[in-house]
C-alpha cells in the first residue's frame, strides 16, 4: 500500500489518518491504557484511533473518561475484537460487549443493533482466528444489510496480516468491493500508527461517513520478521508482570 500524495494529519487538513485496531493491557497488548493515549498524542500524527480489546470494552471504556478528561488532539472510538465461530471481527463504536464465540451473522446483527460498525480483521490469515473466504462470501450475499460487513481491513502490519495479503486484496477487488481500512494491530506502543487508514475529514463522524461512501484508504508498511517475535516476547513479560500485579495489586491498570 502506497502512501497517499499529499496527505495531512492531525487535523491539518485535508485527510484523517486513523488507526482503529489496538490493544491493550485489558487484554493481550503490553501498554495501559493511559500509556497508549499519551504515546498516540506524543509520538504520532494520527487524528482518529479505537482501543479494541480482545472479547472487552472496558478497557476503552476507561479510555475514554481519560480522553474526555484530558486535554488530546485526537478522537477515541470504543471498540472490541471479538472472536466468532468463523474468526475475528473487528466492531466499533460499541457502548456494549459483544458475547465470543457466538455464530458470525448473529455477531455482526448484535453489532449493528447497538450503532456499531462490523469490519473483517486480517481476514484470510493463517496464523490467528479469521475470516476464510468461505464465511466472506456467505456474508456478501446476504440479503440484509444487519447482517453483511461494513469494511475489510486489507492492512494488517503483523506476520497474520501479511500471510495471504495478495488473495485479500484479489478477493475483495474482484467479489467483495468493501470499504478498505488499514490498521496496526498494535500490541505494543512502538507499533501505534504502523498502519493506517485515509479517510476525508478528521473525526470518528467522518471515518463513519467514509466507510459508508467507501472513501477509505489502507496505508501502512509491513513489520519485519524480527519485529513480530519482538512484540510475541513482550506480550509474555506483560503477561507475567499482569500476573504478579493481580497477586500483588499496587495501584490501577489505568
């Protein structure tokens, strides 16, 4: 994916940059959630992000009463991975959890019912709970729209969103023509903003709006190998030190 020619970021006009799938110490990400908020305003350009916890939202709840309270030059959107019977989708703008491991048209219907909007995380790789072309064609051709996707995330930086990327991009070009998105699936903070999505405007009503138009643009570049085993280890000291954390509360996860 190639960078957009004359792109602006963080409210500069022109159009909105965002990165709407990370985690959290919540779940499997290393950072807290006030770390992660102040790094997206420190050490990035990005105009709009999601906290996208796997099976939570409490997590971007809290999230969000930090952003609202502070003082950040970037929107927040809630948001939740959720694991389905056929794999990951991505759901956004949640002020509800979404239940795992439920059917995938009836996860995209629950979605849909509280305002949220049902995007296919790196759809087609191998290495993690996804969506096969399969259940992405099934979902195509549904009839009603509570129950089809709204967006196809065609960049994903990580070992999972490589693996396959050409067969993604082929399928959704040629069957599919969903709204293309671009997301880091960053689980630690030095991997914020690796990938992106373009969109007209600046905030989380334009990025609704230019999925819904298909104005969207995936941006972003691919993490080397070493990288990804980088992050696989820090995702281990973070677990352990969340373990000791709960055996010995010292404070908030904040």
């Amino acid at each position: 994916m190639s960078t957009t020619p004359g792109a602006r970021s963080r409210s500069g006009g022109g159009l909105g940059k965002a990165d709407m799938h990370l985690h959290t110490l919540y779940s499997d990400g290393t950072a807290s959630v006030t770390d992660l908020l102040d790094h997206v305003e420190r050490h990035t350009d990005l105009d709009l992000i999601a906290i996208t916890d796997h099976e939570r939202i409490d997590g971007a709840l809290r999230a969000r009463e930090i952003h609202s309270a502070g003082d950040y030059s970037f929107e927040l959107v809630v948001g939740e991975e959720i694991t389905t019977r056929r794999g990951h989708v991505l759901a956004l703008f949640l002020e509800e959890r979404v239940p795992a491991l439920r059917p995938l048209v009836e996860t995209i219907e629950r979605i849909h019912a509280q305002g949220g909007v049902a995007i296919a995380a790196h759809p087609l790789a191998p290495l993690t709970p996804s969506l096969g072309r399969r259940s992405l064609l099934k979902l195509h051709a549904q009839r009603e729209a509570r129950h089809r996707l709204d967006a196809i995330e065609l960049m994903n930086p990580s070992a999972a969103g490589r693996a396959r990327r050409a067969a993604r991009i082929r399928l959704n070009a040629s069957v599919l023509h969903l709204p293309a998105v671009g997301n880091s699936d960053a689980h630690v903070l030095d991997g914020v903003g690796s990938a992106w999505t373009w969109f007209p405007g600046v905030g989380a009503a334009d990025y609704r709006a230019a999925l819904l138009a298909g104005t969207t643009r995936a941006d972003g570049a691919y993490w080397s190998d070493w990288h990804n085993l980088d992050v696989y280890r820090r995702q281990l000291l973070a677990k352990v030190r969340k373990v000791r954390h709960t055996l010995r509360p010292s404070g908030e996860w904040r």
